[in-house]
C-alpha cells in the first residue's frame, strides 16, 4: 500500500508543469542521465559498445511518448528510423522498443499502425526486430491490435509486453497463444507493471503481482514461447531461472531483461552466471516521463535527485 501511495504521488507531482519544467532544465544533470544512455545516438553509440564488451545485448528504446500531433508522431517515426540506420551502421544490431503513443496510438490508430510498419521493416531489414512496449491500460488493447497488424503484415518477430498486475494479462496470454504466427516462437515481455491503475484494472499488492508474474512466464514458456523476463527482483530472477533449468528449456527461450543503470551489480552477476542479459537502453532528449517512472519505483531514487537540488 505505502509503495503503491509513494508511486501514485511521485507520478501526480511529475505531471505538474512547474514541476516538469525544473525537472527537464537540471534533471539531467542530477539523475537522468544514470538511467539514459544518452540524448543522442552518438552517446547511445558508446554505451551500448560498452555493453556488448561487457557481455550484454541490448534494447534501444527511441525515447517518446504520448505525442498529442500527428507531426509529432511522424518526427518519432524518423527519429527511431535514424536511430535503427545509425545502429546498423556502427556495426550493433536493431533491436528496438517503441512506445504505441510515441507514433500516435493515442491520436489515430491507422495512422499509428502505419509508422509501426514504416518502423519494423526497416528494423527487419537492417537484422532487428522490435518489441511494442505496453503502456497504460486505456491502450492495452490498441496495443494488442496494432501487434496482430505488425504480424500480419509480415513481421511475426514483433514482440509486446505483458504486464503482469493487469487482472486481463493470463487471457491475454492466452489469446496471443492461440494466434501467434506459425514459423517461430511467440516473443514476449513479462513485467509487474509501471503505470498506476484503478485497483478494478491491476493487482495492487506485491506478493500477488509476483505470483502473478510467475504463473505468466511458466505458462507462456510451458507453451513454447521465447521469455524476457524484465525484472530486477533478484527473487523472482532466481526462481524462474530455476524453473527455466528443471524444465530443461532451450537457451534461446530464455533472456533476462533489466534497465539501464538499474542494479548494476545484479547485472553484472547475471552475466557471471552464464545467463542472456539484455540492458534496455532509453536515447534521447525526451526523458522525462521514463525518468520519472524510475523515481516513482525507487524512493533512493527520488532522494538522490532531490538532494541533488538541494545542494
Ligand atoms: C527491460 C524492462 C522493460 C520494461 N518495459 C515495461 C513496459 O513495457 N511496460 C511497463 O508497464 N513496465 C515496463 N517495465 C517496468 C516494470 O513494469 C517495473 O515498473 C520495473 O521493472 C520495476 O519493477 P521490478 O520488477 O524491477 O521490481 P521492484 O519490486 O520494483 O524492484 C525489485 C528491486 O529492484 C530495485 N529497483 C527497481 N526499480 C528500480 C529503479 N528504478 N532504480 C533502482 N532500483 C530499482 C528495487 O529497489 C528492488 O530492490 C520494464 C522493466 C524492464 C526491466
């Protein structure tokens, strides 16, 4: 209940103008940049060098979202295509997350469906693919549709995420099962979930979204699918790398997921042991609501940057 509370009010003080913009002016410089990559693709270039010297994959989300202008969208679109080209070209592989509302969910769906076409051939034709990340709970079923639209125009790779406090997650499951393309695995995201929900849409107490998040990835790997688990609970880790092993699964249908600059020595012990660690890496300047969405999981977080203002 306290984390619950202490995440809806980080996330209701950030959505506050006076406090977005002093955020935006000296927020760089007092904590997003430990969790972004970079503001451009240049110092994106760089860290994710770095990780592959370390032994981790990586995720490149374009950052962006909720656009409110259909030129906005188009501009993301470009963005992430030049992005994908500029990866390509120094030799690292697209592998991309998208935001729905970053190429215009929330505005036209035609028009959304059309960028992220625009977005997955390219990142196919350069040896990517993407993951349509999942955002709050008026689009999940935009999200799901626009995934269908990605596979049936022929990029069976796409991915999305399943956020595992949402009550509708298992069905959803169950329904992307029954309609995976032929050819290849199911891919997908597990998550808890980062966006506050009315307790009707999503689980609210922790030991249940873990169970929650458990019964999802045993289930989507008992049926084939190729998992990321996306967490940095070090329990949860652990217990479904023990049922990955008991179950004997291939290595190709297990990854691990974790931010970057998250629990960076649980990252780095991840990679002692053997296991696929992909960093998802946010670029760009539009950090502001993945940056606050981090302060409101971590209350040392949020201390951090205010003890940075302080002085
Ligand atoms: C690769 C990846 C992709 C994601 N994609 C999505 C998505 O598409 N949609 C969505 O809704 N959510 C997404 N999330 C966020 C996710 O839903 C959670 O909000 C987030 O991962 C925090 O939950 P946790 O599972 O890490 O567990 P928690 O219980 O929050 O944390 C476990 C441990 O990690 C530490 N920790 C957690 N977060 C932080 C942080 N920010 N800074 C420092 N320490 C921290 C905690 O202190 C705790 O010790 C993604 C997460 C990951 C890792």
């Amino acid at each position: 209940v306290i984390q619950r509370a202490y995440r809806a009010s980080v996330l209701g003080v950030a959505g506050l103008a006076p406090v977005e913009r002093l955020v935006r002016r000296h927020g760089w410089r007092f904590g997003a940049r430990r969790f972004v990559a970079g503001e451009d693709v240049t110092s994106a270039v760089t860290a994710l060098r770095a990780l592959r010297a370390a032994g981790r994959e990586a995720v490149v989300d374009v950052l962006g979202e909720y656009v409110t202008e259909v030129a906005q969208a188009r501009a993301m679109a470009d963005e992430v295509v030049t992005t994908i080209e500029a990866l390509h070209a120094a030799g690292l592989p697209p592998v991309m997350s998208v935001k729905p509302t970053q190429l215009g969910l929330g505005l036209d769906v035609e028009l959304a469906g059309c960028l992220a076409e625009r977005v997955a051939t390219r990142a196919e034709a350069l040896g990517g693919r993407i993951t349509l990340d999942m955002e709050d709970a008026r689009y999940t079923d935009a999200t799901l549709a626009l995934l269908r639209r990605l596979w049936g125009a022929g990029f069976p790779r796409t991915s999305t995420v399943l956020q595992a406090y949402l009550h509708r997650s298992p069905d959803d499951l169950e329904a992307m099962l029954a309609d995976a393309p032929s050819g290849g695995p199911l891919e997908l995201r597990v998550v808890k979930g980062a966006y506050v929900e009315r307790p009707q849409v999503a689980l609210h107490d922790m030991p249940r979204i873990r169970e929650a998040f458990t019964a999802l990835c045993e289930r989507a790997w008992r049926a084939g699918a190729r998992v990321a688990v996306a967490t940095h609970d070090a329990g949860l880790l652990r217990e479904l790398a023990a049922f990955a092993r008991g179950a004997e699964l291939p290595p190709e249908r297990v990854e691990y997921q974790l931010l970057y600059g998250v629990r960076p020595r649980l990252q780095a012990e991840l990679v002692r042991a053997g296991r696929p660690l992909r960093v998802y890496v946010p670029v760009g300047k539009d950090w502001y609501g993945y940056f606050s969405r981090r302060l409101a999981e971590r209350p040392a977080n949020l201390a951090l940057v205010l003890r940075g203002f302080t002085g």
